[in-house]
C-alpha cells in the first residue's frame, strides 16, 4: 500500500461521510416511527421468506441484476416490503435507472432507516425497511431530480401492488 491508495481512502471517507451528513440531516432520516417495530427470530424469517428473500432482506445479500420483473413494471401501484409489507415506494418516484434493479428517487416518508457499509471498502449508504429492518439495497447521489438521489433496490426485497381502478 502507498500513499495513494491511504489518500484515495481519505477522500472516500470525506466524500461519505459528508453525504451521511446531507444524507440524514437534510431527507429527515431521523424520525419517529408511527408503527410497532416488526421483530421475529431467524427460523421465523426462513417460514415466511423464500431462500433467495432470505438472503436479501435478513442477510443483506444482492439479486443478479436484470432479473427482476419489478424492471419493467409500469403500472401504477404501491411497492412495499417484501416481509412485512410497509409501504416503501410509489410508482410515481420509479424510473429506469439502466443498472439492472429497480430504482427510485424517493421513498415514502419514514419506511426507510439507514446505516453506513463497507464491505465493498468503499463506503456506502445501505438501506433497511423501518418496520422489520429488511434489507432492500443502496442509495447512491446519481438519481434524477429533484432529489438526485437513486434508491438501488433488489426486487424480491418488494412486493408490487397495483392502484385498484
């Protein structure tokens, strides 16, 4: 390791922690929860949850990109947790990102908590379902306005319910 690599990882960690600190402070990230906290052990989860949403949503695994059907979802609806169904997203805030997940560029106020991860070393912004602490995926600062944000989401972390006509 040289020089480079330790000021490239301090630029990182500037770069992170001051959009945590935009991130939280200026999307009213720090709220109370107007529901019950959803709280079940493990072997619970594994009866409730596929294999594969399993993996997602309680251990904080990735979907392979482009297979998820929510990609092409068009239709008008409500996109909630795939565990506890909270409402998470709205048709309205969906677009296409072209990275292979579902993506948003906002969410529905207080469904979302956050919290840093580094298991790629470079920081991220990793985020969870309020209610059952789900994991859903990644927000990144390249989304379209007017938040610029871009809430990369697995599709089996998501259940998809169409608006009722």
């Amino acid at each position: 390791m040289d020089r480079r690599f330790f000021l490239y990882l301090g630029l990182n960690t500037i770069s992170f922690l001051a959009f945590t600190h935009f991130f939280i402070k200026k999307q009213g990230l720090a709220f109370e929860h107007a529901f019950t906290k959803l709280v079940k052990s493990d072997e619970e989860w594994k009866t409730i949850l596929t294999a594969e949403q399993y993996n997602i949503l309680r251990q904080e695994g990735t979907e392979i990109p482009f297979t998820s059907s929510l990609n092409k979802e068009k239709r008008e609806g409500i996109y909630v947790c795939a565990a506890c169904d909270l409402e998470l997203f709205t048709s309205s805030k969906k677009y296409d990102s072209g990275t292979g997940w579902p993506s948003f560029f906002d969410y529905i106020e207080n469904s979302l908590e956050t919290k840093s991860d580094y298991n790629l070393l470079i920081p991220r912004i990793e985020y969870h379902c309020a209610r059952c602490g789900g994991h859903q995926g990644h927000v990144f600062d390249d989304g379209p306005q007017p938040t610029g944000l871009r809430y990369c989401n697995n599709g089996l972390a998501l259940k998809f319910l169409p608006k009722k006509i």
